[in-house]
C-alpha cells in the first residue's frame, strides 16, 4: 500500500540529490582553497576532477529519476533547471584550476586566495538554501539566504572592477596582465554561477509559495 507522503512527493529522491549536488560544488571551492595553499611540486587537480565525475554522476541520476518517477515533490522543469545551475559551479572551478596550474609559477606574487574564500562563503549559502527546500518554502528564510547570496556577487563585481583599474594602470607585463584578467574572471564566473543558482532556488519558493 502507497503512502500518501510517498505519492505527492514527500519522499521524494530528488531533494536528497540537488543537495548532494550543492555539496560537491562547495567541495570544489574548498578544493581550490586547497590547491592555491599548496606548494608547487603538490599541486594536483585530481579533487576536482573528483568533484566534477561526482556532479555529472549526480546530474545523469537526476535525469534518469526524472523518467522514471511519475510524481516529484518539486516541477521537473525547475528541478533540471536547478540541477544544471549547480552543475556549473565546479565545471568553473576547475577551469579555473587547470588553467591555474600551468601558470601558477608566473603569478606567485597575485592573491587569488581571497577571491576563493568568497567564492566559497557564495557555495556555502547554495548548500543552506538547497537544504532548506526540504523543510517546506519558507520565504523569510531563503529571502535571507537568497539577500547574503546577492551580496557576496555584488562584492565580488565591485572587486573586478577595482582589479580592472590595477591592471590597467600598474601592470607592464602584458602576458601577465591577460593572465590575472583570465583567472579573477574565472572566479566571478564562478561565483556568478553560484549567483544563477541562488535564484534558480529563490524563484522555486516564491512560486510555491
């Protein structure tokens, strides 16, 4: 005998997959943090691409449930929307990683660390506002949420604009000057995605609420 909770959804797979799916993109920029502290002769993309076979993983198991399952607790459509949105996030990051990686001894002196813990403060609002899904649509809480999120990319665009300025004004090297430009726009990008992703989840409540 179906339970009630079962056929409208309340069981439903899926929550526990785009949480999972958040959780792997948090782990890529926490993998970045970590490759940036690490020494040279260390360095080692295999996190990410860790990260990046978890998500795709995650992703085909979202489609394929999405085929079998005949009721969901949330609208397919906004659930493949979400699921790509997140999917996004750690493809960014290790683009950013690969291409970090073959240049890094040329930008020792360049602080991306800082820009990597934003993009992970930004992952780590994703992760709570993905979760909340699962308690019901509370619109204060991921109104918050979905405001902090807002923040940290507004920041994030104020900080490109001032390395815009540096870049223009103080670097002499051009190589140089197109590889800080490629990577710090690397990392908004990444926490652009995070952005997307946030009001992916945001419209979702308001919809239903």
């Amino acid at each position: 005998m179906f339970s009630l909770q079962t056929i409208f959804g309340k069981g439903d797979t899926f929550y526990g997959l785009l949480e999972a799916s958040a959780e792997a993109a948090r782990q890529s920029t926490r993998a970045l943090i970590a490759l940036l502290d690490a020494p040279v002769s260390t360095r080692s993309l295999d996190e990410f691409r860790v990260a990046r076979r978890r998500e795709k993983d995650i992703a085909g198991q979202i489609s394929t449930a999405l085929v079998d399952t005949f009721v969901t607790a949330l609208e397919r459509e906004d659930i493949e929307a979400l699921a790509g949105a997140l999917y996004k996030i750690p493809k960014t990051v290790e683009k950013f990683a690969e291409r970090y990686v073959l240049f890094s001894d040329r930008l020792v002196d360049v602080d991306f660390a800082s820009r990597a813990k934003m993009l992970e403060k930004a992952a780590d609002v994703i992760v709570q506002m993905t979760s909340q899904l699962r308690g019901g649509f509370k619109l204060d809480v991921m109104r918050d949420l979905n405001e902090r999120m807002q923040s940290i990319e507004s920041e994030a665009d104020r900080l490109i604009l001032e390395l815009y300025q540096d870049l223009f004004t103080n670097e002499r090297d051009p190589a140089k000057l197109l590889l800080r430009k490629d990577l710090f726009e690397l990392l908004e990008k990444a926490i652009d995605r995070c952005r997307d992703a946030g009001n992916v989840i945001y419209q979702i409540v308001l919809k239903n609420s």
